[in-house]
C-alpha cells in the first residue's frame, strides 16, 4: 500500500529522516555492503523488503538511509569502511546486539544478557576504531524496529554505551540527532522514549567527560539497568567519613557537589577530591609517617578511581588508596567567608598541616596554637583535670616543637595561655587558630613531597617538602622537620612542568639559578603557583586603578574618585532599592498565600455545611423508612382484619340461612352491613398506605441519588482544592526560596560591596608606596625581559651556529669518504658498492651514502663502510652512475669488470640483466661513447657469454657447444675462454639480443641458477684513424652464485681473497688461481690487471643475519685487493707482424677456431705482475 500511495518506507515506519547522515556518506561501504548480502545469498530484511528500491536490486538504489535500518537478520560486513579484521569483528559485534536484544527469543536470562554487554562494551573500549561502528549499529537496530521489546532492550544497550564512551567527534552529531529525535518523537512508545531520554542525559555527560578508563563492572551494569546506584566512603582530614552515591557516569566534580549538599557546605569551589595513597608495611627510622594526597581531575570517573584503588599493583606494593576531600588550596578570599562548616573544614586542614610540622613556629606561637585547639575542640571543660590538659599537649604540638623544653614548662604555659581564652567560643579558637598561621610567611600554604634533581646552589636535601602559598616558594626538610629557604613570587621568573619533574627558574642572592625537582605532581604545583599570581597581579592591577582615580594632586583623578564614589553609592542605592523590592514581593506572596488559606478555610466550612445537611437527609431517610415500616405492619393488620371479617360474613349468612326470625335476619344484615362498611374503609386506608409506602421508596431513591452526587461533587471539590492548594504551596514555596537566596546573595554582595568601599578608603594612603613598588616592578620587569631576550638571542644563535658546525662535520666526513674511495681507486684497488635488498622488515639500514649498519646501533662496530651504499629504494640508474666510467676506460684499452655478487633472493641477477638493468643501460652508453669517438677511432665491439655450473663451462652463444672449453690469459693477462664463440655486433639492439639470447637459453637448459655463475663480456676493440695503433679493451659483467649456497668454486674464491690479503706487498706469494675453475676466470679481477666493481646485494633479514654479516665481511675483504691496470695498446708495426703471424698460422693448416687460443698462457698460482 505504501508503493501505491507513493509513501516511503521509513514513513510507514515511523522513522524521521538523519540530517546529519548526509555529511557521512563517504564513511559507510554501501556498495560492499549491498554486494556481499546478494553474494552470500541473503535475502533483505523485512524492512528493505517494503522499500521500492530494495525491491529494485540495483546497488544505485540502495542507499545509506536504507543500510541504518532496523535488521533482524546478521549483517554480511561492517557498516563504515574498516579493515578486514575490523570488519570481521564488526560482524561479531552485530550478532551479539542481536543476541542481547533477544531477536528470534535468544535473549537469555539477565546475568547472561550482562555479560554479552560487558563483552561489547569491552571491543569498543580496547578498539577505538570499532567504537563509532557499534554506535552505527545501534543506530541501526534502534531506527525502524516495530518490535517494542527487542526496541526496548537495544536502547538499554544505547545507554550503557552512551555512559561508557562518546562516539567520535565526526559522528557526535549523526548520534544525537537520532537519539534526540527519538526521545521527542509523540507517536513513540512512552517506555522507548523514556530509554532514548537517559541515553541522551549519558551522551551529555560522557561527551564532556570522554570514555571510561576501564571496562564497568557487572555491578555498575546491573545498577545502570536497575536505575539504582553504587556506594563508597569519602574521609576528611579528621577521619571523619561520609557515603557517596555514584552511578556509571558520575563524575569527581559531580561528586564533591554531591558531598557539599550532605554536609550542607555552600562554598566548596576551593574543595575537591584527592587520592590518599599509605604506604602498608614496615618503614625506617628516617621514614615520615605521611600520606600522600594527590589531585584528582575533575572530569575523572569516580567507578574508574575506585577501580584503580582495588588494582592487583597497589596491593602488590603495599598501597592502601582511599578517596579524600580537602581544599585545592587557600586563597585570599577565604578571608572573607564566614560559613560555619567552611571556617571548619579549613581549620581541620590547617590543623593537619602544622601538626605534620609543615608550620615550623617558636615556643610562644606553638603554646598559643595549642591553647586555642583546646578551646576550639572541648571548650574550658579541660580546666578541669590536668590530665587531659596533657595528653592535649602531646597531641596538639608539633613533634620538633614539644622536645625543645619540659613537659612541665610546656602544661603551665598553656594552662595559663587556655584560661585567658575562657571568653573565646570554638567558632571563635577556630578563626584566631587560621589567622596566626596565615600571618606566618608559609602560612596558608599547600605542601607537595619532591626530590632534588637539580640544586644549583647545593644547599638543599635529597627529599625536601615544597610549601606555595600567595608570598612564593617555601622549602623544608622533611625529616627532621625544617624551614629552609623561601623564594618570593616576584623572585621567580619562569616555572613549568613534566609527568614526573617540575622546575623553576628563579633568582636566589640576584642570581638566576634553574632548579629541577622530581615528582608526579608537577601540574598542580604550578596551577597553584599561576593561581596565587593571578591573584596579586588582579589585586595590584585594583589598586593601581584606584590610586590613579583617587590621586587629588593630578587635574583629573579628583572627578574620576568622585565619579567612581558616586557610582558606588548609586550601586548601593540601587541594591537597597531591590532588597526593599523583594521584601515588598514578599509580603505580597505572603498575602497571597494568607488568602488561599482563607479561601482554603471557607470551602472546608463549606464542606462542613454539606456533611451536616447529609447528615440531616440521613437521618430523614431513617424516619421515613421506620415510617414505611409502620405502615407496613398496620397494613398487614388491617388485610387480617379484613379476613376476620370475611369469615364474619360467612358465618353471618350460614346463621341467616338458619334463622326464621326476621328480626334476627334484619340484625344480621345491619352487622354485614356494617362489617363491609369497615372493611371498605379498612381497603382504602391499606390503598393509602401503599401510595404513601410507593412516594416514600420514590423520595428514598431520590434522595440516595442526590446523595450520590453530592459525595462525588464534595469528592471532585476536596481533590481539585487540595491540588490547588499544594501548588500554590509548592509555587510561593519555590519563590519564597528563590527570593530568599536572592536576598542572601544581595545581603551577601551589599556586604562585600560595603566592605571594599571601605577599604578602598583606607588604602587611599598607601597608594602611593603601592605605585612606587609597581614602578619597580615595571622597571624590574622589563629588565628581565631584555636580559631573556639576550640570552634567547644568544641561544638561538648558538643554536645555528651548532647546526651549522654539525652540518659541516657531516659534509667534511662524506668529502673524506668520497676522496678516500679516489684515491684507493687511482690505486687500484676493487671498489665495492653495497645495495640492500627488499625485504619487509630490514634489520640492516642506510645511515649515510657510503656506510650501512645494524637497525638500531649506535656504535661502529656495527657499521660496514663500502665505496658507495644503496637502499632498496635507490634506482639503478643512480647505481649505474657511479660504475659507467668503466665503459669509457674500455673504449681506451682497460679491462674492466662488473662483478654482481650476494646472497639468494637479494635482486643480483634482476640487478644485471633484468629490464633496465646494468647490462642493458651499459649496453645503450656503451655504444654512445662509440658514437661520440667515431670521427677519431674505428670501433669493433664483440661479445661472448659463458656460463659455469661446477667445473663445466657452457657456451651460451654457440649453437653446437663443445666439450674442450678451457679458460687462458693474453700477453697483457686479460682471461679469456678459449674457443668460445665470438660475435661482432654493430648495434646496441643487436648486442641487445644477443645477451638475452644467451641468458634465455641459460634459464631453458633447466640448471639451478642459484648455483651458476654467469660471465657477459663485451670485446672493444678501437683503432686510430690517424695513428693506426689499436686499443682492445672489455667490459666484462659476471653474476655469481648465491654467497649462502654450497659452491666450491666460491669457496676457492674466499681462499684467493684471504691469500691476497695476507701477501703484504711481497713479491711471487702463492695466490691459488688453478684451484678452481671460477678463480681461473676471475684470476685478473682479483689481483689481476682489470679495474673491478664489485655489485654487493645482501637481503637484510633479520633471521638471516649471521649470513648477512658473512656477506658484508666478504665485501670488505673485496675492498682490500688491489690491482694493476695497464693499458692494452699495439701501434701499428706490430699490428702488420700479427697480420704476417695469422698469414703463417693459416699456412700450418691451424684450425680458425684455435688461431688466438695458440697464443694464449697458462694460468698460474701467482701473479705475474708486479704489485706497486
């Protein structure tokens, strides 16, 4: 029907669209989440069903509104984009919604439904991601469902979240439009919007409080449900305790609101709640029995407190935590409260700092101070047994105070002193007991338990006591209690904090020293130090203010004074004015409410009136039935008569019938005659009767009715009064309160209004003096700031010039690197580039071009310096820079090698001949270096490639390989494979093909290439257009097996580096060449004539690090070989004798294929050359 009518599905639902929801749409997968439910075969739920456009199938007409629909069915992934982990998660989370809101009956009993919800609770708070998902959910479970129950129970479930922890800032506004919208929807059901309206009251208050610490209890669950609360004691200073009452969500502010209304405090903004931490066990002798208080923020949850006080660590090290309310601090206001239980908990605390002895005083202020606790705590009743007088003693002194004379001199100095203040109530020793402390220059202050971390003048304890009060900084010896030193406000120019350090940046003797502190309290030890700063800085700014309006000298501070007494006596006015307004108000209530209760009076008259009027119809009704009653007897007399009467006749007419006489018949008659006369009067009387018993029982009925209505019309009176009376009650109750705090406040401002006009008028002579000190303060002010901001300025530029000599350090060790690599190269040893392989997590790294080192070291034992280093990362044509000079030296008649050496898997052979690799950006430079030579030298470029598996040698550019491959040197000693097939290229593109050719045939003829090596050379041959002579130079690339393989041609190798290594500088030192056959084909890379490059790959995983240190060892082993290059050049005479020599060599019948091998030599175990 909704189709038809052309209504939407969530109209027919009763579901207001989200306004928010547009803003969020790129959050939620729609498209993933309307694939996966057709994929997995799932049908809609009912209520996509009723939507046209679920009806539809088509993805574009599923929407987001479509998705936060009610579902009884699972849900195929997460609603907002997650991770797959997330999403799987999310899915779970889902399922158990729909398990707690008991969707197809699987609700369970209460204690399991508690514990589905404690675990949901639990994904959200361990996983902030899944937070915001689980509010969609809910969202989703709670919009379109018809079912009340299982709607019920999911915003229970709403509420518990919305207590624990607020969505997201992005989603804040998605979630409570829809919770908004739902507690204020009329068509829902009461019970539902009741739900939704405690989960908006949570949403408020978590949002301003953030997510609980820790997960609540099945206790605070269960009260969150049951709408009941939880219980805990709070202490004061005095051991004194009260209960709380705190819920889920109950807050340290809410908290101590909460305990100024039990003890009836009304000025508690200076109270909070602090940690009272003891220390169980045994102590020391030099231990001080204290606890320690620590602040608590006023957005923290009472339940997460009292949770962290039961922790397994607290009872582990012998903690023993208890909440505790106190004041933050003292301020100077405090002075003018007068509040009983105010000026009480301040004396409690006050009392508890200087029994502590954090108020170190001399003998006469310690007996005056014990004479007036005694006062303020039993009166003049300790006059009477001395006993008491000294067990007060020994309590209300100070330790350090009560050894420095005799007991004796201590019981007669303040008997004398308690007998003075007989006069003095306890209010009274309570106020004179705050004043002497506060004239102290500590008094009033706070104290906060810190370590030395740094003293810059060394003269204060390890542990030391920290008293900030308005004068400044107050130190103290904690054991034995000892005043130290003070640091005035104004002394101290700079102060800021840490979790556990605090410091100070102060002047002591006109020097500025900077002294740091340990300690957990470091924030609330400035916020005092900033809050009594502000206090001086507003009251000194005042009295500035006032000394410029008042200052008679000047033309116009005179009018200003005037002006601003004027408006003071105009603000008095003003304020009497309403005092006298609201008193008016008042009697007119009070008038008000006399009427009432009047009009009150008269209606109960009223009622009175009508009792008795019931009364009087009551008893007329009675009369009238006892009428009735009457009658009714005599109208039973009356039919009995009647009956005599008939029987009378009878018996007449059977005598008539008898008697002959007629007289006696004439009697007769005259009787009968007579009877019926009687009885007809005797019917009419009964008929009478009978109308009067009918009009009776009409009025009876009447009269019952009318009583009727007149209790219900007295019934409907009395309620109507009586509501109107208590509102009335409640409604002059309400303003009387109101108008009576109103007054209290007037009274309260009036008085503090009075009080600071008139110390404005006294402190009109001391303006001056004020002004001069503010001058200095000023001048003092700016002094500093100019010297802070040399020495700032000096700083910033030590701090440049730092960064600058670092930078040139840096720059120097890479120049030296660099020109330490030159020079070994012009020396000719083998240069070795290191370049790291991919790997997902690298336990080797980069730190600069030329070094690499373990992740994390930060020692050179760890580094390995190579010519040149390369991250995975870097491109091969950056590698292939720094090895492209050998190309030209190539094309000048060096030999040159390219050497890919490493470990399996770390990208050598990729490295060489993979698609932009070093052979094919060689190949395309090599043949611009010919281009660019062309015009001086004709160029030949051949090349041949062999591979080695073992000992055999594999040609891999002949067609029909041999068996008699061997490997030689020339005259010049460059090593070459004899009879391998040679062939000339013209191109790049043809050399292109050529090498990967031979590398395919390789990979065909199925060996392990993790064990074979691999040599590419490219033969240039340049002859002088001018000169004739000719330079045979190569280029000649060489891909070895893998380091961490089994290969006894590598292990040959090492033995050659390790025998190079050790010669010296000695001349014809056995260098095992012939041992196999890989040393004999790299015998003139390592210690040859050939300028080598060594390519080393290493794959830096953190379980193969012992083969990765072996690699980089072998490398470093590499940089200490050095070579001879020599130029292979033939001028022309020679040139036309070799001409002569092939002519000769045809001549003998020597095959083509052995016409250079003839003059190849042997290799030997030494070098033939000498070193330099």
């Amino acid at each position: 029907m909704s189709e038809m009518n052309g209504a939407s599905p969530e109209e027919d639902l009763n579901v207001s669209m989200l306004g928010a929801l547009s803003a969020h749409k790129d959050s939620f997968q729609v498209d993933t989440f309307f694939k996966l439910m057709q994929k997995g075969g799932n049908k809609f739920s009912r209520l996509f069903m009723k939507s046209q456009k679920a009806d539809s199938g088509s993805p574009d007409a599923f929407t987001v509104d479509d998705m936060l629909l009610y579902s009884p069915d699972p849900i195929p992934t997460s609603l907002l984009k997650l991770s797959n982990d997330y999403a799987n998660r999310a899915i779970k989370m889902f399922a158990g919604i729909l398990k707690y809101i008991g969707v197809s009956g699987e609700a369970g009993t209460d204690a399991q439904r508690v514990e589905i919800a404690q675990k949901l609770l639990h994904q959200g708070l361990k996983r902030p991601e899944l937070k915001d998902e689980f509010y969609m959910q809910l969202i989703k479970q709670t919009r379109g469902n018809t079912n009340v129950e299982t709607n019920l129970r999911a915003w229970e479930l709403f509420h518990m979240v919305t207590a624990t922890m607020p969505p997201s800032k992005g989603y804040v506004d998605l979630v409570s439009e829809h919770i908004h919208q739902v507690s204020h929807l009329d068509k829902e059901d009461k019970a539902i919007r009741d739900a939704s309206l405690k989960a908006w009251t949570a949403l408020k208050r978590s949002a301003k409080a953030g997510a609980r610490r820790t997960l609540p209890s099945v206790d605070e669950i269960e009260v969150l449900l049951s709408g009941g609360h939880l219980a805990c004691i709070v202490y004061f200073l005095d051991e004194a305790f009260e209960e709380l009452s705190y819920d889920i969500t109950t807050t340290v502010l809410e908290a101590v609101e909460q305990l100024a209304g039990i003890i009836n405090l009304q000025n508690f903004s200076t109270f909070t709640l602090f940690e009272c931490k003891r220390q169980l066990g045994p102590r020391t002798a030099g231990d001080a029995i204290t606890d320690e208080h620590h602040l608590l923020e006023d957005n923290r949850y009472i339940a997460d407190i009292l949770f962290e006080f039961r922790s397994p660590k607290n009872a582990k090290d012998g903690i023993q935590s208890k909440l505790l309310l106190k004041k933050r601090m003292f301020r100077e206001t405090d002075e003018t409260i007068t509040e009983a239980q105010f000026v009480n908990l301040s004396y409690i605390q006050a009392q508890y700092d200087y029994l502590l002895g954090n108020y170190p005083v001399v003998r006469e202020d310690a007996a005056q101070l014990c004479a007036l606790q005694m006062q303020a705590e039993h009166g003049t009743s300790l006059l009477e047994n001395e006993d008491d007088v000294a067990v007060a003693i020994e309590r209300l002194i100070p330790k350090q105070a009560l050894v420095t004379r005799a007991r004796e001199e201590w019981r007669q100095d303040v008997i004398s002193r308690y007998r003075s203040l007989e006069q003095f109530s306890k209010e009274d020793a309570r106020l004179q007991f705050l004043r002497i402390l506060r004239s102290l220059p500590y008094g009033n202050s706070i104290f906060f338990s810190v370590k030395r971390i740094e003293d810059p003048i060394g003269l204060l304890p390890s542990k030391l006591v920290l008293g900030i009060n308005k004068r400044g900084v107050h130190f103290f010896r904690p054991v034995p209690k000892e005043y130290l030193h003070s640091a005035e406000l104004r002394d101290i120019m700079q102060f800021g904090s840490s979790s556990q350090a605090v410091f100070f940046k102060m002047r002591v003797a006109g020097v500025l020293h900077i002294f740091q502190f340990e300690t957990r309290q470091g924030e609330d030890i400035c916020l005092a130090l900033q809050t009594h700063i502000n206090d001086i800085m507003m009251k000194r700014y005042s009295k500035a203010k006032a000394m410029q309006a008042a200052d008679g000298k000047t033309r116009e501070s005179g009018p200003r004074y005037e002006k601003h007494a004027n408006q003071m006596q105009k603000l008095l006015e003003e304020k009497n004015k309403m005092i006298e307004e609201l008193q008016k108000r008042e009697e007119e209530l009070r008038a008000a409410r006399d009427k009432v209760a009047e009009e009150l009076e008269e209606e109960i008259e009223k009622l009175r009136a009508e009792e008795d009027a019931k009364r009087e119809i009551e008893e007329s009704k009675q009369k009238l039935e006892e009428e009735i009653e009457l009658l009714t007897v005599q109208i039973a007399e009356a039919q009995e008569e009647q009956s005599k009467a008939e029987q009378v006749q009878a018996a007449a007419v059977d005598a008539a019938k008898e008697a002959v006489d007629a007289e006696k018949v004439r009697e007769l008659e005259i009787t009968i005659q007579q009877k019926t006369e009687t009885l007809q009067d005797v019917s009419e009387k009964v008929q009478h009767l009978e109308k009067q018993y009918k009009q009776a029982m009409k009025e009876k009925d009447l009269m019952e009715k009318k009583m009727q209505r007149l209790e219900k019309s007295r019934d409907t009176e009395t309620n109507e009064l009586k509501e109107r009376l208590a509102a009335a009650q409640e409604h002059v109750g309400h303003q009387l309160l109101e108008k009576d705090a109103k007054i209290n406040e007037l009274v309260e401002e009036l008085s503090n209004t009075t009080k600071l006009f008139n110390q404005n008028k006294l402190e009109l002579e001391q303006i001056r003096t004020d002004l001069e000190e503010l001058e200095e303060l000023r001048d003092m002010k700016a002094d500093v700031e100019r010297k802070e901001k040399h020495q700032q300025l000096i700083i910033e530029n030590q701090s440049k010039r730092l960064e600058e000599l670092e930078k040139l350090h840096k720059d120097e060790q890479m120049l030296r690197k660099k020109y330490l690599s030159q020079m070994e190269d012009m020396q000719g040893k083998i240069r070795v580039f290191c370049r790291l392989g991919e790997v997902s997590n690298p336990a080797i790294e980069v730190c600069d071009e030329y070094t690499v080192r373990k992740k994390g070291a930060d020692i050179t034992d760890d580094e390995y310096a190579f010519d040149r280093a390369f991250a995975s990362n870097d491109p091969l044509s950056k590698v292939f820079d720094s090895l492209k000079q050998s190309l030209g030296l190539a094309t000048e008649g060096y030999s040159c090698a390219i050497v890919a050496a490493g470990m399996a898997g770390s990208g050598k052979t990729r490295t060489l001949f993979g698609d932009g690799g070093i052979i094919a950006l060689a190949n395309v430079e090599l043949f611009n270096i010919v281009r660019k030579k062309s015009k001086k030298f004709n160029f030949t470029i051949e090349c041949w490639m062999a591979s080695l598996s073992g000992e055999k040698i594999t040609d891999l550019l002949c067609k029909s390989p041999r068996n008699n491959y061997d490997v030689r040197k020339d005259f010049k000693g460059v090593v070459n494979v004899v009879v391998a097939e040679r062939i000339e290229v013209g191109n790049s593109e043809d050399l292109e093909k050529l090498y990967k050719s031979g590398y395919e045939k390789l990979s065909k003829s199925g060996a392990d290439l993790s064990k074979t090596h691999v040599v590419t050379s490219f033969v240039v041959r340049s002859e002088n257009k001018e000169t004739g002579n000719f330079f045979l130079g190569r280029v000649a690339f060489y891909d070895l097996a893998a380091f961490d393989t089994s290969d006894a041609g590598l292990d040959s190798l090492n033995t050659v580096l390790q025998a190079l290594d050790s010669e010296g500088g000695e001349r014809n030192v056995a260098i095992p060449y012939t041992s196999s056959m890989l040393t004999k084909l790299m015998s003139d890379v390592f210690g040859g004539n050939s300028k080598t490059m060594v390519l080393l790959h290493v794959a830096p995983e953190e379980s193969k690090m012992k083969t990765v240190e072996e690699v980089l060892r072998t490398g470093l082993a590499m940089r200490h070989v050095k070579n001879i290059q020599s130029k292979n050049e033939v001028n022309k005479d020679i040139v036309k004798l070799r001409k002569t020599l092939e002519y000769w060599k045809e001549q003998a019948g020597v095959p083509p294929q052995f016409m250079e091998a003839v003059e190849y030599l042997e290799i030997v175990d030494a070098r033939e050359t000498e070193q330099p």
